[in-house]
C-alpha cells in the first residue's frame, strides 16, 4: 500500500503520547485503543528537537504524520515544550493510567529514571492517592548507576550480571554519589570482590528507594517497576530483597510514561 493510500485508511481515533525525559524521548502510537508502535529516541539538549527526531522515526516506520492524530497528549519533564500537543499532563499522573491499563490490581509503581525516582501509590481507577519524589540528587537513579558502573569500566548489562554473580554482598552506606565512589574505590583497593561491591551500590540504592516508599509499601505484596531502569534486572532483584515484595515490571518499562499520554489522548478523542 502507497503511503498516501495508508493515510486514506487512517481511522480517526489514531492517537499518540509523548513522554519527554531528560535522558530519552519516548513516542507511543495506538490505533483502535491498543498499542500499534512505540519509539524511544535521546533527547540531548533539545525537547523539541528531540520530538522532530522522533516524529520522522514514525513518518519513516508508520506512516503517520503528527497531523494525521486526533489527540496528541505530552509528559514529561519537557512537556511545555513540545509542539502541537492536544494538552499536557503529568508524568505521575501518565504512569499511574498506563500501570492501571496494564495491572488493573497494582496499587504501588516505582518510577526510576535518569534523573530522579518517584514512588506512586494508586486507586482501583488508577488515580494517585499519594505520590513522593526523591532530592535533588543523583543517588538512587539512573545516573547514579552509570556512574558507578564506570567506576569498574562496565556498561550497565555487565554491572548487572556481576551485581548477579555476587553470593555476597558489601555496606555502602553513602547516599551521596561522591562520596559512594570514595567508598567503593576503597573497598576495591582492599581486595574485595568486585561482584560483592557492585551488589552492595544495586542494595544502597534499593534502599534508599524502600526508605522513600517504606509508608506505600505496607501491606502491599506486589509493585510494579516502570521506568527505563526497570530494564536492569540486578535492579528489580534488588527491589525485591530489600522490599519483600514481588515487583512486576512491563514488557517495556521505559515507555509507559508516553502510554499513559497516549491514554489520555485515547480518552480526549472519544
């Protein structure tokens, strides 16, 4: 079918969300209320450079064109800035309608993403009941594991699987990444493991989210862990042994900010 022959077959509820991040730029397409495409792209300096970039990665791969959508609904720390958005929500507010669309029992989310953390407690309708963020601060991101991860020259695949091998683990009592890396180094320089400190810094920042979502937490038996650092599996199995709890995490985790814009968009065009 020729692209012009495809936008004749476009039905009217065609709808998108666009969640812009610091780190990444996600874009999530439905059609007929179910999901059709999704694209992450980095941001850079630029939110709406970022959104011009990923609006061509969809004209090439869907072909759709912003104008071809009957709602298009923005989140994110950039969402002021993105153009021709139908309206802007919160990026609290989008996770908690995606986490509700896809686990329609969840009561907990735990968002952690490049630049901070947020703990999310919902309703049976998926509206936040209570929400808390973390500081201003590196410590328990995303960020922070990168950082920590090159202090051992490994991408974050490898930090993971070493932060798996590990029987034990090390105290890393630092919050502060600074700090965190002066005590890391010393460990290292007296000859312990390397697997045993990576599990230690995935424990401190496990524990450092529990101690924000310690009052959500209470009595519940499952969370879901959304978030593009919910892809790190020494991450979820970190939630799950300082929390207790069993912590689902999406098929993709990094863009159920944007599916939950998308909802939205879906809900405005109805």
């Amino acid at each position: 079918m020729s692209q012009a022959a495809s936008k004749l077959a476009l039905p009217m509820n065609l709808v998108a969300g666009i969640d812009s991040g610091s780190t990444t730029t996600k874009f999530v397409l439905l059609r007929e209320g179910e999901i059709e495409a999704s694209y992450v792209v980095p941001t850079g300096a630029n939110s709406r450079g970022a959104q011009r970039k990923v609006m061509e990665v969809v004209k090439k791969s869907s072909c759709v064109e912003q104008g071809d959508l009957k709602a298009f609904v923005a989140t994110g720390y950039g969402r002021h800035n993105i153009e021709g958005a139908t309206k802007q929500v919160s990026e609290i507010t989008c996770q908690a309608k995606a986490i509700n669309w896809l686990y329609p029992s969840a009561r907990v989310i735990i968002d952690i993403g490049g630049q901070d953390f947020k703990i999310i407690e919902i309703d049976a309708k998926g509206h936040v009941a209570h929400f808390a963020m973390n500081e201003k601060c590196a410590a328990g991101t995303g960020r922070y594991l990168e950082l920590m991860a090159g202090v051992f020259a490994m991408n974050l695949d490898e930090f993971s699987l070493a932060a798996g091998s590990a029987q034990k683990s090390v105290e890393i009592s630092s919050f502060c990444s600074v700090f965190a890396e002066t005590e890391v180094v010393g460990h290292i320089a007296r000859g312990t493991e390397e697997h045993e400190v990576v599990a230690g810094i995935y424990n401190a920042v496990a524990k450092r989210v529990c101690s924000l979502a310690k009052r959500h937490l209470a009595g519940k038996s499952e969370v879901v862990f959304a978030g593009g650092v919910a892809k790190n599996s020494g991450m979820v199995s970190a939630l799950e042994r300082i929390s207790g709890c069993a912590v689902l995490v999406p098929p993709q985790p990094q863009i159920t900010g944007a599916l939950g814009a998308a909802l939205f968009a879906r809900d405005a065009a109805k």
